[in-house]
C-alpha cells in the first residue's frame, strides 16, 4: 500500500458542477494498493460514498506502450464512470480523469510495491482489428479448447470479452487472431473435429471465427479481459 501525494489538479471545463469538482479531489486523498486482480483506493475521508474504490483490473479502456487506463464507476453521481491512467515508465505515476479531451485531470504519485509484468510491458500494445459475436453454446466451446490448449492461447490483454444478448462480443488482437485461426485450421484439416462427438458444433465456431468482422479503433471501454490466457 503506498500514501497518495497529489501532484496538480485540474478541474477541466467539462465537469460543469461545483459540487462534482468538490467531490472528486477527494478520491486522491488517502492511500493506493494493487495485487494481480485490483487496483484498490482507500479515502482519508470515510465519510463519503467511495470511501473504498476497487478498480477490477480486467476493465481496460487503453492500454498504450506509454500507459494503461482502467475504468470503473462510482456510487456518487448515480454511477458517474471514472477512467484510472497508470504509467508504465514511470511506474508510481497515476491520473484520475473523465471520457473527454477537457475533463477534469487529478495527477498523483503513490509506489504500491506491486508490478505487473504482463500488462506493464512497455511493448505491451495489441491492436483490435477482428470482432465477432459468439452466444453461450459457442462460448463454452472456444472456452472448454483455450483450457484444454487445442486452441491457441492469447497473452493476457489480446483477447477482451463484452457481454452481448445472452453471449458476447469478442475483440481479437491483429496477431492473435491469425494465430488463433491458424491452429483451429489445423485442428480440422487433421481431423480432430472428425473425431468429436460435436463435429457440427466445431465446424461452425470455426466458420464463426473465419467470418469475424474486420474493425478499426472499436469502442472497448465495456470490454474485460477474456478469462484464459498465458
């Protein structure tokens, strides 16, 4: 856990409430800690309704050679969406910001001992270019083969999921779609599917796959990490 120290303030002009601008500065003023799934902040004031913010880390908006931005709500505001920028050089950087060039910006510094190698990668920068709809049949299909790695697994952040009519968009980096392809083609040209009790239901997540939509710059920011990676 490391105390926060407020770097500079900035209320913007899209932030138009007193009350709101008030209220926010607040949420940098006490203590940050990070493990693996979370990014938690703890307020000096435990008066107010955000006393306590747990930021699930599998909630990416950007992830950038030169930062990561988390997104997550707050009870204040009727649910008002906050995006966390974390810096990846310098790694006790943080920034508290709104979806807009002229929201608010609250700059901080705080060392909360943990690193995370996987997604602090400065290297780390996938680029979502291929999307499909699955529903939860052909969910549980691609799920139950990344578990078992007849499918290629995706490195943690190249795969993002978003919940979508009773199944879900799936957001497939550049590169690891064309891995993910590769291996269930050649899955099928050598006959594993033959093999299965589900041949049909094989064939056509691959079908799905090959026909996934060609995207640029999607909107991700209700998407989360896909839950089996490396």
């Amino acid at each position: 856990m490391g105390k926060i120290r407020i770097i500079s303030k900035d209320r913007g002009s899209y932030e138009s409430t007193s009350s709101t601008w008030e209220y926010l500065p607040k949420l940098a003023e006490g203590d940050i800690s990070e493990n693996e799934k979370n990014i938690i902040i703890k307020t000096v004031d435990n008066t107010i309704a955000d006393n306590i913010i747990t930021i699930n880390k599998e909630y990416i908006y950007a992830n950038t050679p030169e930062f990561i931005t988390y997104r997550f709500y707050l009870k204040y505001g009727g649910g008002l969406q906050i995006l966390l920028k974390k810096f990846k050089e310098h790694k006790t950087s943080y920034e508290l910001t709104g979806f807009y060039a002229d929201s608010f910006k609250i700059k901080f510094e705080a060392d909360t001992g943990f690193v995370d190698n996987t997604l602090n990668d400065p290297n780390f920068n996938p680029t979502f270019t291929k999307k499909q709809f699955l529903d939860g049949q052909e969910l549980a299909l691609l799920y139950q083969a990344l578990m078992k790695e007849l499918f290629a697994k995706p490195k943690k952040g190249y795969l993002l999921f978003e919940t979508h009519n009773g199944g879900g968009n799936l957001y497939f980096d550049k590169d690891y779609f064309n891995e993910l392809k590769s291996s269930i083609d050649e899955k099928f040209h050598s006959g594993k599917f033959a093999e299965s009790n589900a041949e049909y239901e094989w064939i056509q997540l691959k079908k799905k796959i090959d026909n996934s939509e060609n995207v640029i710059n999607p909107n991700i920011s209700n998407c989360r990490i896909y839950s089996v990676s490396l």
